[in-house]
C-alpha cells in the first residue's frame, strides 16, 4: 500500500510542481489545447490494456504464453490506433477550430505505441505487488520528462513543450521497465489463452473505455463549446482536484484488487474491503475539504492572478472529489468477486447520468454543469452503494456511517475556517498555513474518536 500510494503521489507531486512552473510560463488557450488533445490519448490508452491486464493478475496459474499473447495484442492494437489517430488528426483539428492539432495530436500519439511495449512489464511488476520498482520508474521518467518540458517552455517552444513531456515521460517508462525486468516477450500468440483471458478483460475493458470516456467528455465539451481559456482554467481545476482524488483511487484501486484477489476467504475479503473503503473517505474528505477552503490561496499563490477564474471550479469540483474514490473501491470489489458483467452495468448505468448534464451546461454555463457534476459522482456512488450491499450483505448502513462521519468532520472544518475570517489576514501565505492547520486539527482529533479501526491499522503498519 506504502509503495503503490509514493508511486501515484510521487508522479502526482511531481507532475503538479512542473505544471505550476509551466502554468506560469504558458497561457491557459495553450493547456486548453493540450485538454484537447489528452482527451483522444487517454481514450486510447485505455484500448491499449483492454481488461486483459486485470485478467493476468487475476488469473493464478498465469504462464509464459499468456504474457507473450497480451504482449503482442497490446503491441498490434496500439500501432493500429496511432495509425487511425494519424488519418484522423486533420479532421479533429477542424472539428475543433484548432489549426495546430493535426501535428500535435500526430506527435502526441506515438506515446500510445510506446505505452503497449511497456504495459506488461507493468503488469508483471503488479501482479507480484512490487510497486517499490514501478515507484522507481516513474518517478524518474516524470522528473526527467518535467525537466525537459521546463527548459523548452523557457525557450519559447509553448504548446509543443506540453506535448514532448508526455512522449518522453513514457519513452523514459519503457526503457527503465526493460532495464529492470527480465521477462522478455517469445514470439507467441495462443487464440485459447487470448479468448480466456479476454472472457475476462472485456468487461472491465467497456467499463474503464466509458469511464476514459466519461472523465474526458467535459474536456470535449468545454473544448467544442467554449474557449481554449475555459478549457485551459477547467483544466488547472481538474488537476489540483485529481492530484489527490485520482492519487487515492489509483493507489487503492491497484492495491485492493491484487491483495483482495489473493484471498480466498470471503469473510477475510469483506473485512479488508471495509478497511479500504474507511480508510479512502477518510484520506479524500481531508484533501477535498482542504482544496475547497483554500482554492483561493491554492490558485493564486501557486500559479498566480492570471488563474484566478480557476477558483469557482475548483471548489465546485472539490465537492465531487468527495464520492467518486468511494465509488471506485465499490466497484473495484466487484472486479475482485469476478462479478465484471455487473462491473460494466453500474459503470453504464452511472456514466448515463451524465449525458442531461451534459446539454444543461452547453445551454446554461459550464458552472452549472459543474454542478452538475457532484450530483452526478453522488449517484453514482449510491449506485455502487446499491450494488454491493445486495450481493454482499453490507448495509447501507455500514457505508452511511462513514458519510456522517466525514460529513461532521468537514462541518467542523468549515465552522473552525469561517471563523478564521474575522482575523482579516491579508496576507496569502498566512492565511493559508492557517485554514491548513485548522482542518489539520480537526481530522486528527476525528481519527481517534471516530475511526479507531484506522488507528489500529496504523499502529499495525509503524510496527
């Protein structure tokens, strides 16, 4: 859990510390762009792995020619999609009224191709829960990524700065995954091994496609819809929220699913899958209550004036940080239960919620649709909520409790913080270390009188 929560918040650190220095070099139209274009690479990243990753590390008796199958299907699958990008790129561009996306979106796509040689050893290195080496890597490969993309932006390259960052912080990936890992590809393709393991994969593939594709759709939106700028101020938003909301999804998501698939008992099973889901709250209500006190001071100290249109989106946002992690580890124990088909229905049913939200904000505004958004990442938990507890004999009660808890904890948050106004600090810095403190306080003293099985589990890990 420790290696796999540096790994996601070693690379997240690191990507906002440069994003902050680019943020100040760069305008908000040229991240718009790059909103743009991240919607149609993350889209086909997500074919790259189609569920069959998941599939290996499920799997218990997993062979050599499995790992060569997936190897190759993710090798041929990725070069037919940079070559579909490459035809198409033109006619995004005029899509979008962006006359440079076409050598961007050509540019940009070949991290795709990149991504399928490497998706293996990523798998392999998961499979084995040794998420100190993925660590390694990625760190090393968004450093050196971040340090190149800086000196470009410095020397007046702009967008295409952006753009090389994503290239070469993959490259970097690739190489140090084969320098470390000694599993090599043999020139097999087994169709029985495929179809097994793609009986698997599939549902988890459509599922994660509509959710790549639901966490996109904003950006296509507001990309055809609106500005650049707005895009570009979303955008900023976005990741200050993700920094820790896609941080804990992405660590609890791929910790949960291989030490839950590695029990057997049921009962041992739902007792650790209570443990992640108490433990996600408590982490995301902490961050998603920090960002929605300090948007302000988070925004203007970090990038600066220019930003400022950022802040409204950014507590908005924070709001609907709250429910999407909790609604991942829900869904996550029903990839664990091998109940994938189920997996894919709920993520149908609640990327559907999205679509009236969708034609309210090209009508009203991209705020209401931002609204929108919470009431939307709401639902969907509840959903999940629905899911489980009528499989799995866990109650709405159990995971409610855990709501009123985080609720009480971020009332007493915003009561300490509101008060903290009749200081009328001026200074930013000040005001921030402050409010930062004040929460801080707060959810410690909510730790140990409201979620004593953390601290249990606390004490576990320090011995």
């Amino acid at each position: 859990m420790f290696w796999s929560f540096t790994d996601n918040f070693s690379q997240q650190i690191v990507n906002f510390i440069v994003g902050i220095a680019l943020a100040r070099i760069l305008l908000p139209d040229e991240f718009g762009i790059l909103g743009i274009i991240s919607v149609f690479i993350a889209v086909s990243n997500t074919f790259i792995n189609s569920g069959l990753s998941d599939a290996l590390i499920n799997k218990k008796d997993t062979s050599d020619k499995d790992y060569s199958t997936v190897f190759w299907a993710n090798v041929l699958l990725g070069i037919f999609i940079y070559l579909l990008l490459f035809v198409s790129a033109p006619y995004i561009s005029i899509f979008f009224k962006q006359d440079t996306l076409t050598l961007l979106i050509r540019i940009t796509a070949i991290s795709i191709i990149i991504v399928s040689f490497s998706s293996i050893q990523r798998t392999l290195l998961t499979k084995e829960i040794n998420f100190k080496t993925i660590t390694v890597v990625s760190t090393i490969s968004v450093i050196i990524s971040g340090i190149v993309a800086l000196y470009m932006a410095f020397k007046g390259y702009g967008i295409l700065s952006l753009v090389v960052r994503m290239v070469l912080g993959q490259f970097i990936t690739l190489l140090l995954f084969w320098i470390l890992n000694n599993w090599r590809p043999k020139f097999i393709f087994d169709f029985k091994s495929f179809k097994e393991l793609y009986k698997y994969g599939a549902n988890l593939f459509m599922s994660r496609l509509m959710n790549s594709l639901y966490d996109n759709l904003y950006y296509f939106v507001i990309g055809k819809y609106f500005s650049p700028a707005n895009l570009g101020y979303y955008s900023r938003a976005d990741t200050f929220k993700n920094l820790a909301s896609s941080n804990i999804i992405n660590t609890v998501q791929r910790v949960s699913f291989s030490t839950l698939s590695a029990k057997t008992d049921d009962i041992e099973q739902m007792k650790l899958f209570k443990k992640f889901l108490s433990g996600t709250f408590f982490i995301t209500s902490f961050f998603m209550t920090l960002l929605f006190v300090c948007s302000n001071e988070i925004i203007l100290i970090l990038i600066g004036v220019k930003w400022a249109d950022s802040i409204p989106y950014l507590k908005i946002l924070s709001i609907s940080g709250l429910f999407i992690p909790l609604y991942a580890v829900n869904i996550n124990f029903l990839a664990v239960k091998n109940r994938t088909k189920l997996y894919f229905k709920i993520e149908l049913i609640t990327k559907l919620f999205a679509i009236p939200i969708i034609f309210i904000g090209i009508s009203f505004g991209i705020n209401t649709m931002l609204i929108g958004i919470i009431i939307v990442s709401f639902l969907s938990y509840l959903t999940s909520v629905y899911f489980v507890q009528k499989l799995f004999n866990y109650s709405y009660k159990s995971q409610f409790s855990l709501i009123l808890k985080g609720s009480i904890l971020i009332l007493f948050s915003l009561i300490l913080t509101y008060c903290s106004t009749f200081f009328e600090i001026k200074i930013l810095y000040s005001l921030f270390i402050m409010n930062t403190t004040l929460i801080l306080i707060v959810y410690l003293i909510g730790l140990l009188l409201l979620f004593p099985d953390l601290v249990i589990e606390l004490k576990k890990l320090k011995k």
